[in-house]
C-alpha cells in the first residue's frame, strides 16, 4: 500500500554539471558514473555539446548533463558552446556548479552566479582540484562563495583522484525530488556509439596538437562496420579543420601525426568494445567552419 511508511521513494532527475572552461566538469561526471562518457583534455572547451551520463541504484536513478564551459566570447563556434551550456538549465532539478581552485576566472565566475541567480534553482557549489592546495587555503574561499551566493552545499572534491565525490551524491540525493526512472538501468549514456567514437578521435587531437589547430578540429564518423560474428569493428571517420595548413598539421611528417592521433584512439576504442578495431581516418578542409553557422549544423554544433 502507498501509505507503508517503510516502503522507500524512488528519486530521480535532472542534475546539470557547469562552471568556466577547464574546471574539470567531465572529470566529475566520469568519476560519478564510474565509467568515461565524456572526454577530458588539459585544453579549455573541450566538451562542445551537452552529454548525458546516467547514474542508476537501487531507489534513484540521475541523470547528468555535462555541458561546454561557459565563457565570454564572439566566436560563433564558443558562443554556440556557451548556448549547449546554458540552455542545459533549463529543464534541471539541480545544478553542480564547478569552481577550479587553482585557477578561479572571476569574470566566468560572475557571469555564471547572474546566470543562476535567474533559473532560481537548488545549487551546489563544488570546488575542485583541491589535491592542489592546501587544506587552509580552502576556508576563505568557501567563505566567500557562501556569501556569492545561498548555494545548498559547498563541497570541496577531488574529482581526478575520487575524493569528495560520494559526499557529492549524497548531497544531490538529498535534495532530489520523488519520481521515474527514465532510462534502463544498465544505460550510462545517451550518446550514440559514432558519438562516443568521434569524441574519442578528438580528445587524442586535443591532446596532440597545439595552439589553434584542436579548436579548428572536428570529428565525423562516417560509418561503423560491428560484424557480428568477428571480432573486428570497422570504422571510417572524418576529420574536419578549417585551412589546408591545418590539413598538413593533422597529417604531419610523413603522416606521423594522423598516425598517432589514429594509434592512440585505436587502442582505447578497442578497450570499449573489447574487439579489435579497424580505425580509418581522413583529413578534409572545411573552410573556416567555426565560423560558419550552415557548417556548424551540417557538424552537429548548432543549437537548434
Ligand atoms: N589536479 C587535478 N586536475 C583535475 C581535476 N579534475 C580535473 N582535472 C584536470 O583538469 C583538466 C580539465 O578537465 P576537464 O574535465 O576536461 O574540464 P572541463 O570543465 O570539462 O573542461 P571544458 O569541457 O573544456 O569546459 C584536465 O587536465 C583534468 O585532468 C582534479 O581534481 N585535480
Ligand atoms: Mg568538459
């Protein structure tokens, strides 16, 4: 009967990971999942769309939406990211806000609390990297964002090496509301595998190459080949950048760079599957995409 007290709720929602670029968003998101869904590089914007982890248990379920960091900027490609991130407020029942201890941007850092000032919605502050730091540092930042702003928690974590992390979700299931379970249980993700696969091409350029070139990048996988009685997966990709220059870079001497980007990628996708993968790569021009609405959308990065 619904009025057993000992019968326990089930909880559920929607909780959206944001901060500035670099903060380590997809590192938190990784870590509470126990799985890698989002990649993770030392370079700001790295996560260019909303990504969806779920996190289920016996009587929750969460679903996280790991977004873009959100900055101030002109360019048409970072404005777009920062729409991704935004937009990821809306429909939530909780927001993670994530601050970088080592490295606070107070200008990102007010840009976001004017954001949720607005959304009106329960936040809990999470510092980050505090395997940086030393433990008394901690207190006068915690003291000054508790005066920014009435967050419902502010927990300092470790998300690269899992310390904080379960106080975290104790916090979030606390302050979820009762509902459904949305997805299946053994669901960790709504990314597709071509998604998961892109993405993973494009962290191992982000890793590789420097300046402007990671940013000029972008990944498209054109078909997946799972044989069903082999044990090789087949895949054919794509990789976009802006000016034939760009196209030497990511092919380098010899084809040595595309080599290693395709080498590195190959062996983590062949952890994925757990098969043998087959990892074909191409370079194109696609003049100055980033900046380009009609190419955005064609690579999936406009909103809307
Ligand atoms: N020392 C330390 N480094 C961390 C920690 N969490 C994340 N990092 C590092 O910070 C960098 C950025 O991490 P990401 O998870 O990609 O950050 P993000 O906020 O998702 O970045 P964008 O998607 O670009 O906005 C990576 O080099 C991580 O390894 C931490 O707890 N300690
Ligand atoms: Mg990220």
């Amino acid at each position: 009967m619904d009025s057993d007290p000992h019968r326990s709720l089930f909880k559920s929602g929607f909780v959206a990971i944001i901060g500035a670029p670099n903060v380590g968003k997809s590192t938190l998101l990784n870590q509470l999942l126990g799985e890698k869904v989002a990649i993770v590089t030392p370079k700001p914007q790295t996560t260019r769309k909303q990504i969806r982890g779920i996190l289920s248990g016996e009587n929750f379920q969460i679903v996280f939406l790991d977004t873009p960091g959100i900055h101030d900027s002109k360019q048409l490609l970072n404005k777009m990211l920062v729409k991704w991130a935004t937009s990821a407020l809306e429909d939530v029942d909780l927001i993670l806000f994530v601050v970088d201890v080592t490295k606070r941007n107070k200008a990102d850092e007010l840009g976001i609390l004017d954001l949720l000032k607005r959304v009106r919605k329960p936040v809990i502050c999470v510092i980050n990297k505090i395997d940086c730091v030393a433990k008394e540092s901690l207190l006068p930042i915690i003291d000054s964002l508790k005066e920014a702003y009435p967050f419902e928690a502010i927990i300092p974590i470790s998300a690269k090496y899992n310390d904080g992390i379960d106080r975290v979700l104790d916090e979030i299931l606390r302050l979820l509301p009762e509902g459904p379970r949305y997805y299946e249980e053994d669901i960790k993700t709504d990314q597709m595998n071509e998604e998961l696969v892109s993405e993973l091409i494009r962290e191992k350029i982000f890793l590789l190459a420097e300046e402007e070139v990671p940013y000029s990048t972008a990944v498209e996988v054109e078909r997946m080949d799972f044989d069903p009685k082999g044990d090789v997966v087949k895949i054919f990709a794509t990789i976009y950048v802006e000016r034939p220059s760009q196209k030497g870079i990511i092919i380098g001497k010899n084809g040595r760079f595309i080599k290693k980007v395709g080498q590195l990628a190959r062996e983590e996708l062949e952890r994925v599957f757990g098969k043998k993968v087959y990892l074909d790569l191409w370079v194109k021009v696609l003049k100055d995409w980033s900046k380009d609405a009609k190419s955005l959308k064609r690579l999936g990065l406009s909103f809307n």
